[in-house]
C-alpha cells in the first residue's frame, strides 16, 4: 500500500506520519518511509537525533544509479541519461519490491530501529545553499516519483511518503501514486484551505482522500472541521503528552501513546487497507503515462535530445504479477 501524507506546513503532517510508521512498524509489516518534505524532520520523528538524521543519504544524489538499475534491459529506453522523473516502467525494466534486497536500498535506505518493530527510511535530502537560485525542489522529489512509478507492493505491505508541504505536490504527477492520502488539518479557516485545493486538483484523477484533524481541542473543533470537509474527515488528533516526551527526548514506550490516539491511528490503518480492494493498476499504469507524455511535451524531449513518448510500452500494465528480469 502507498501511502501519502499531505497539508500545510505546521499542520503536524510529519508528526502524524511518523505516529502512522510507528503502528505499522508495531504490527511487524513490511514498512518504507520517504521523507519527501523541503523541511527534513521525518528522521528526528522516528527518534533519530540530528547527527543521525543529517547522514541519510539523498535519494536525489543516487539519481544516475537509480536510473540505471530501473532500466534494466528495457529496449525502449536507450540510456539512463534519457529517462526523466516520469518514466514509465515497461517489459524489461526493473521493478522494486518493498521486501527485497537492490543496490536503491543499499544506497538511499537506512534501517530505523522503533519500540515494538523497525524501517526503511528514505529521504530526498535537504533543499542546501548550493540549490539556492538554481534548483527547484521538485528536481529533488523526482527520484521518489520513479521509484514510485516501478513500485510493485501487495497488501499488508506500506510505502508511506511524508509529502512537501501545502499544495506543492501537484507540480508532478505523483499525487497520483498513492492508494491513500491523508490531508491533516487543523480546524481553522487556513488549516483547511490546502484541503480545499487538493480536492479540487485531485478530482479528475481518482485520489482516494481522507482528512485528519489534529490540534483539535474540543467538540466544536470537530464540528467546524466536519462543516468545511463532510464526510472526508475521517478521524481527529488532540493534543498527545507522548509526542510532547518525545520533542523534549524522553520518548516513552509506544505502547504508552494515549488509548484516543491509538484508536485513531488504527482507523487509518482500516481505511488504507480498505483502499485495497479498489486498487486500479491499470489506471495507475494510464497515469503514469498521462504525465509522462505531459512531462515529454512541456521539457523532456528538449532536455534529453530524445522522443520520450517512444520509451512508454503499449503491452506492459504494472501489477503484482508483473515479470522482473534476471
């Protein structure tokens, strides 16, 4: 399952993620976190400290490799230099697989020891002075976007991304890639505008959207949230002495998290595996290709010297069942 967590900056989009790692990690699935946000504190939430936390490796300086292993023996696709943020995975490529073993995960992933299981975590790296005025930071999500694009996962397996904050995720395609999003928002008129702004956006292309209240102090807290999103407000967060201990550095035992919050993150749990049963990998193939041709159109052809549109294989549909090459 992919898994998405999106809203405002402040929101405690990352707190929230990192609450939702910490349950499925405790359930002892399979478990990847990205952290894709411009601002870099998934590592401090799972508990790294700042050493820790600022040697992860940048899935972005990993580019080439990553380019060259997901290519595979794929005939449509030239050269690595030729692929860009968007391209597809067709018959021959290389897929990943959240429980395997690949040189991706031996260069970008590190192992995240959590009270009650463990994870992967990835992280696009820090927006650096030497970006300023010259980069965007959507150059450096754009390895998160291939891999999610030549992802096979099953149920009971998560790929959950800790997204960039506000609405900046539609400027890719990769909004799309997920078979849950969670908004979290704060209830006030600014907490649920970005909710506003990623219904309207995701509309036409068949986002699976739940809301997540948080900072939420009382019933008519609820109530407001429930008034601005109706039934897209799935559960609320209030305020947690365990996520407090943890920003002073005394974590305590997860099984100590407060019984409300415990529930609450068990409903998210239910709600993204009953986004299963509506998986569309064929949807999600059309997609993946929409925004390739869109991407070929507006800049890749031109950056790369070659036709894009050539590397997107009409015969190939991504799925569980989908051949990896030797």
């Amino acid at each position: 399952m992919k898994i998405a967590f999106v809203g405002k900056g402040g929101s405690g989009k990352t707190t929230l993620s990192s609450l939702f790692l910490r349950h499925i990690a405790a359930q002892n699935l399979p478990l990847v976190a990205v952290d894709a946000d411009i601002n870099q504190h998934l590592g401090a939430a799972l508990g790294l400290d700042e050493e820790e936390a600022a040697a992860l490796p940048a899935l972005g300086g990993q580019l080439p490799l990553i380019k060259e292993y997901l290519r595979g023996e794929n005939p449509r696709i030239a050269s690595a230099d030729s692929m860009i943020k968007t391209t597809p995975p067709g018959n021959g490529s290389r897929l990943l697989r959240l429980t395997e073993e690949n040189p991706i995960y031996d260069a970008c992933a590190r192992r995240v020891e959590l009270d009650g299981g463990s994870l992967r975590l990835l992280a696009t790296g820090p927006f650096t002075e030497s970006d300023l005025g010259v980069a965007c930071y959507h150059s450096k999500t754009g390895a998160v976007e291939l891999c999610l694009n030549h992802l096979v996962d099953g149920r009971d397996e998560f790929l959950v991304v800790d997204m960039t904050a506000g609405s900046d995720s539609f400027a890719s395609g990769m909004f799309t890639r997920f078979d849950m999003t969670f908004l979290v928002a704060e209830p006030t008129r600014k907490g649920v505008s970005v909710y506003r702004q990623y219904k309207e956006y995701a509309r036409d292309f068949g986002v699976s959207l739940r809301v997540l209240g948080n900072k939420v102090q009382s019933e008519d807290d609820v109530e407001f949230l429930r008034e601005e999103v109706g039934d897209d407000l799935l559960v609320s967060f209030g305020h947690s002495a365990w996520v407090r201990a943890l920003e002073k550095g005394r974590p305590l035992p997860f099984s100590e998290l407060e019984p409300e919050n415990s529930r609450a993150l068990h409903e998210l749990h239910a709600a993204a595996d009953s986004a299963y049963d509506h998986r569309d990998w064929g949807r999600y193939t059309r997609q993946t290709i929409h925004f390739h041709l869109r991407n070929a159109q507006s800049w890749g052809n031109e950056r790369t010297g070659a036709d894009l549109a050539a590397q997107v294989d009409p015969d190939f549909v991504l799925g569980e069942q989908a051949p990896q090459p030797a």
